[in-house]
C-alpha cells in the first residue's frame, strides 16, 4: 500500500465528511492524538445513541431524520441515565457537581 497516496485518500474524506457536517449546522471537532479515552467515549455516545434513539426513528429521508436529531438530544441530555454518571442524566449530573461545589469550568470528567 503506498501510505502517501492513503494519507492522501484520508485526508480528502475528512475534507468532505467536515464540509457536509458543516452544511448539516454542525461543528466538526477533533479528538487529541493520544487521547482513547475521548475516542472511546465518542464511540460510547454513538453506540447509545444509535441503540437508544435512532433505531426508533422514522429514517425515510434526512429531512425526517433531522427533524428528530433536537428531541433526541435533549433527552438524551435532559433524561436518558448513564451508567458513567451514577445513573443521572448529563444535565443531572452536572447541576449535582455545581451544588456540591465540584464544577471547575471544564468539560465533564466522569470519576
């Protein structure tokens, strides 16, 4: 396999898959090189989501399927419990550490 012509081949769908979420309103955002932890938390969030919420969606067509993206997210941020979160909800679990005091302005750090 030549890697410069992969390499190539990589970055041209990473150029295109960034454009169309950037059409769909979305903001493509990287994971650190050395960081599974975030990799496995990002394959964790799609695995749920996709068991949880998007194989009870109408898929007919992407305008349905986007219609439905924002009631999906909230609940899954509003209601669905995570196991990595004693069982809260993200909003939950967030509001509990700010009125324990706990929050320090950074993103979530599940313990």
């Amino acid at each position: 396999m030549n890697t410069n012509r992969h390499t190539e081949s990589v970055e041209v769908i990473s150029h295109d898959t960034r454009r169309i979420a950037r059409s769909l309103g979305l903001k493509p955002v990287n994971t650190p090189v050395c960081s599974p932890q975030s990799n496995g938390m990002a394959e964790s969030f799609v695995k749920t989501f996709r068991r949880d919420y998007v194989s009870r969606m109408d898929l007919s067509d992407a305008t349905r399927v986007l219609a439905q993206l924002p009631a999906a997210f909230e609940h899954f941020n509003e209601v669905h419990p995570h196991s990595g979160l004693k069982i809260c909800s993200p909003r939950e679990f967030r509001q509990h550490r700010q009125r324990l005091g706990q929050s320090n302005g950074q993103a979530l750090n599940c313990e």
